[in-house]
C-alpha cells in the first residue's frame, strides 16, 4: 500500500512540473568588415530552459535559464549569474525569468521577473512599454524580462492590466567594438570613452484597458517611468580633444491605443503611442503603425506603414531602432510548405527610399528534436539613413537547434 502511494505521489508530482528547451548555435558570415571590425563571421551558442511547477491548483512557479557563448565577446566571460539584465554585454548565464503566479477566478497576478507585451500590431510596438530588448545586433533582437508585479482582472469582455516595477531595465545597445555601432562622419579624429550608464532610481507604472466587442478589439494604455532606450551625454575634453560618453534614460509619460478589425478579406490593426516627458533629454513625438493581416491557406501576409510625428525636437543623440523603422513601409510573408519545412521573408523600405533591408530564410526540421535555417539579411541605404548605415552588415547566417 504505501509503495503505491510514492508510485501516486511521484506521478502527481510529474505532471505538476513541465519544462522545455533547446540548444541552439548560430553562424553569422559577413562578406565586408565594418569600421568597429575587421572580422567576417561570428559564431554563438545558446542553452535555454524553461520550467513551470504547479505547487497548488491556483499557484504556480516560472523560471527560465539562459547560458551563452560566442566568438565575438558580446558574451561576457565572467562567472556569474546575472538577474538584472544590466550588463553591457550578454551574461554567460542569466536568469531569463523567475516568477510566481496565482489564478482565481477571473483575476490573474505574478511577482517576479516576467515578459510582459502589450499592443497587437505584429511589426512594430509602440505600446511596448514594459518590453525591453537585446540590441546588440539590431536586425536580431530578444525581449528582456523586468521585476514587476502584474495583476489582470477579467469583467465580462473588458480585461484591466496593472504593472509596476521597482526597478528599472535599459534595452542593450550595441557594444563600442562592434560592427553595430555607426561612429559619425569625423569622429575618427576624437576620442570617445564609454562611461557607462546613469540608471534611473525610481519605479515604473502602467495601466492597460482592453476590450473586445462585436467584430473588433480595442484598447487603451497608459505608462509613466522612463525611456528604456538610451539617449547620449556627452562631455568634451577641450585638453585632450576627446568626448566622454554616458547613456542616460530620460523620463517617459505615455499614452497609448491600439484596436484589431478582422474583415471578410483580411484584418486592420492598429497602434499608436504619444511620449512626452517633462526632460530636455528626449524627444515628444507620436509613433504609430496601420498594417494589414491576411491568412490564406498556408500562407501568411502582413504589410503596413510605420509613421512618426516629432512635436518638440530635443535631443538628437539617442539610440532608438523603433523611431529607426519609422516612416517605412514594412511587410512580412511565410509559407508552410509542410509539417516539416517553412519559408519566410521580411522587409523593410524607407519612404524616401534611402534605407532598406529584407531578410530571408528557410527553416526545415528532422525528426522531433533537430531543426536548421538558413537566412540572410541584406542592407541598402546612405549613410544618414537610420536602416542604411548598417549597409556593410549585411550576411548570412546558418542556425542549427536541439529542442528537449
């Protein structure tokens, strides 16, 4: 009898933990060097593990692990476990989320490091307020989890989304010494020093009203904390000619919409965001995006507009790739060929046709565990155009992935 209650016990217990994973390494070959490298290619490794433990029927445990390698020392080599996400480069091995969950009826709240994603366009968010991102290699970017505490509460078809975090999580922008960061004309003639970051000390808060009605979905949020894009504080050394470099997050109050219209032949979404901030460091300026979705078969279409309007201009040194791809016509499509094989393409065409980049790949899966793509982007433009800068990054790239 009680072996069969451990025999019961420890089936309970299996079916209250799950988690998965995946292995995963990347070859990046770039046929041109860039200023800030002399190399052609970049290879990276990757160890993800999620796991949720459901310890009551109403409370359950998340956490993530990510452990990294490269070629390129955007990892670093230090032995550490990072949980902040405040490094300059990538941690060797980070927390990606540990969070606690309880659900109660129609109301839902986690503590603890967690992705939170508001908005419904798919190329772009402005009403991602609480999302920072990897952008040490911008074409390729991955969410940043925050502390916060979140609570959802369900009403009928209304759902009302409360964040808070005590503290603060920049997105990381590309390094010094890397091919991603585009010096200005001249400034091989002055030296810069990085100075790191100035952090804010203060909280973050933000409200979200969603609403589904007959034929469409809508929402309205709110947000006041700071920029998690960095803008740039620079002091000049007149005695040895060189500029000594901060990255500051300045102030951000926003108000933000978004709304869904499924129609017979495809669905509108739209999402727009107004920042204002009371800092002379940023800029005000409405982002928005209108795009078109349409799902056909084993093909999936969207294509749209990304736009920008700068009511008050304050600052023009800032790192921002969401203001970076707008005024710019933007279009995803994939096809599923079969179980088994996919293809997509993405791209990106600025309206004055002075940047551009599209991107490419192929994606096939062997057995239940292997997967391979193969990808390229390709960048054109000038040199004053946010996309075209980054003209002599264009590559290829090869990924190979052991999911468990």
């Amino acid at each position: 009898m009680r072996l069969l209650l451990f025999f019961a016990a420890a089936s309970l217990a299996a079916q209250s933990f799950t988690h998965r994973g995946y292995i995963e390494t990347r070859g990046l070959l770039f046929p041109q060097t860039a200023p800030g490298d002399s190399g052609h290619g970049i290879g990276e490794a990757i160890l993800r593990w999620t796991a949720t433990y459901k310890a009551t029927p109403r409370w359950r445990l998340h956490g993530a692990i990510d452990s990294r390698s490269d070629t390129h020392r955007q990892v670093e080599r230090e032995a550490r476990i990072d949980w902040q996400d405040r490094s300059a480069g990538r941690p060797a091995l980070s927390l990606r989320r540990f969070s606690t969950s309880y659900t109660r009826g129609r109301l839902t709240a986690e503590f603890g490091k967690q992705f939170i994603r508001w908005g419904k366009a798919d190329i772009l968010n402005p009403t991602d307020r609480f999302a920072p991102r990897d952008f040490l290699e911008v074409i390729h970017t991955d969410f940043l989890g925050v502390m916060a505490a979140r609570v959802l509460y369900e009403f009928g078809s209304d759902t009302f989304d409360f964040v808070y975090t005590p503290r603060f999580t920049p997105s990381r922008t590309p390094l010094p010494n890397q091919r991603w960061v585009i010096l200005p004309a001249g400034a091989a003639s002055i030296g810069f020093a990085e100075r790191g970051a100035r952090y804010p000390g203060a909280g973050q808060a933000g409200v979200r009203w969603n609403h589904i009605g007959r034929g469409y979905e809508f929402s309205a949020s709110f947000f006041e904390g700071f920029q998690h894009l960095p803008s740039l504080e620079i002091a000049f050394d007149a005695r040895t000619f060189s500029a000594n470099v901060t990255r500051i997050f300045p102030r951000l109050r926003f108000y933000g919409a978004d709304a869904a219209v499924p129609l017979r032949w495809f669905t509108i979404k739209t999402e727009a965001g107004y920042f204002t901030s009371s800092s002379r460091a940023t800029d005000e300026f409405l982002l928005y995006v209108a795009q078109l979705e349409r799902q056909q078969g084993e093909w999936s279409f969207v294509g749209g507009y990304a736009g920008e309007f700068v009511t008050a201009a304050r600052n023009p040194l800032f790192f921002a790739p969401d203001r970076g791809i707008a005024r710019t016509f933007l279009g995803r499509a994939s096809y599923t060929i079969d179980a088994n094989r996919s293809i997509a393409a993405e791209a990106a065409v600025r309206q004055t046709g002075q940047g551009a980049y599209v991107k490419g790949e192929y994606s096939q899966a062997f057995g239940s565990h292997w997967r391979a793509t193969a990808g390229f982007v390709l960048i054109r433009g000038g040199g004053m155009d946010f996309l075209g800068q980054y003209r002599r990054n264009s590559h290829a790239l090869v990924t190979i992935r052991y999911s468990f």
